[in-house]
C-alpha cells in the first residue's frame, strides 16, 4: 500500500503480510496490529543481496559518516513514521524515473523499491563532489528506483517544481536542495563578484543550476539536519 500523510509531520504505512517497508531507524512513532522490526543493512528488501556497487558506496558512506541506519518494518497493521517534527513529503514514484535524495532526508519507503548508493563523482565527476559539498550532502546520494512511494523530511515543507524546456530556468540555493526526480542535471553556478570577495554579496553566491526533465523539491528553509 503506497504511504499516506496523516498530517504535515507524520505519514502512515498499511502493512500486508508479504510486504514491508524501510524507514530511518528510530522514526517509527507508534504502530497498530501485528507488526515486527527487523535491522536493514544495504538496497532492496530485508535479506536482499546487494551488488558490488552498492556495497562500495555503503562502505564509503559509512567511512564519511553520511550512512544513516534503517529498520524494515513488516506483518499486518499500521505503522506512523516521523522525525525530530520535520515536515514530511511524499512523492509517488510510477517506475520510469530515478529519485535521488539525501540519506538523511529519506524517512521511509516501500521495501519493493530499488534503493543503491551512488558517489556524486559519477555524476559529473569533481563537479559532482564540489555539488555535494555546496549542499551538504557529502560525496554519496541514495537512488530509488520502481513503483511505490517515498516519504522525504524538509525544514518548514517543500515545493515540488517542474524542470524541462516548457517550464522557466530552475536555479536552487544548495542548502534548500531536498532531492530530484527525472533526469535533472543537477550544475553549480557560481556568481562572484567584489562585493562577495570582501564580505559584502548577497550571500547567495553558488547556486545549483537545474536542468533536463523532472521535479526537483526545494524546502522553505536553508537549514540543515
């Protein structure tokens, strides 16, 4: 059963026997019915044997202390899902496109999707790894892949917007980056001049240039967490 939101802070999982789900470990706020918590260690389901690939990007993640812990949660019932009272999105995924986000915006998904770690350097070499600094993000990203939904965590909401030749120049500041849908190239656009070299700019020098096809979500924050 695709995730549902209960309110802007908390989403709900219908678990099915035969089916579960992954979440940030600790996220799980209450729970109805026959329902069981088993540790998850690397992309797919519970007990699922991940490639070389992904097993080389957890390892890395683990090494830069990106790599955030996930429980599977499976049986019959319901489970709520929330996170330090951040705001929860949840985005539907219909199998055609790949989301990328951070390991530490990603809350919970459906335990069918395809999930791998993938270093920011293969996509877009050092560009990728100065992008993943700008945003905080560190030199790994998650990718989800398949048909099923995703809960996200965002610091005051987030704003969907669409990228693509029919649609105006998306241009992001890094700190309010949550993740994308599609394929969005995903650029940093530096705007320098005197003023920000001695202090003075508008602080808001790098930006990240979105283009391509797809969705990007921007919180209403530049916090970070």
């Amino acid at each position: 059963m695709p995730l549902e939101s209960v309110n802007s802070k908390v989403v709900k999982s219908i678990l099915t026997p035969g089916q579960n789900v992954l979440a940030r470990r600790g996220s799980m706020l209450y729970y109805t019915g026959d329902v069981r918590f088993v540790p998850h260690s690397m992309g797919g389901g519970p007990g699922a044997m991940p490639n070389v690939g992904g097993v080389m990007g957890m390892a890395g993640r683990m090494m830069s202390g990106e790599h955030v812990a996930m429980m599977a949660a499976e049986g019959h019932g319901e489970v709520f899902y929330g996170h330090a009272g951040l705001h929860t999105d949840v985005i539907t995924l219909d199998g055609s496109s790949i989301l990328s986000v951070e390991a530490d915006r990603l809350l919970v998904h459906d335990g069918y999707l395809s999930s791998s770690v993938v270093a920011l350097t293969s996509q877009g070499g050092m560009r990728g790894a100065v992008r993943g600094a700008m945003t905080g993000q560190g030199l790994f990203t998650t990718q989800l892949t398949g048909q099923g939904s995703v809960a996200v965590l965002s610091h005051g909401g987030s704003t969907a917007l669409e990228v693509g030749p029919n649609h105006p120049q998306v241009v992001v500041d890094p700190q309010a980056y949550v993740c994308h849908l599609g394929q969005i190239n995903v650029e940093i656009a530096a705007s320098v001049g005197w003023r920000d070299a001695v202090g003075k700019g508008s602080g808001e020098a790098i930006q990240l240039k979105m283009t391509g096809m797809g969705t990007v979500w921007v919180q209403a924050s530049e916090q970070k967490f």
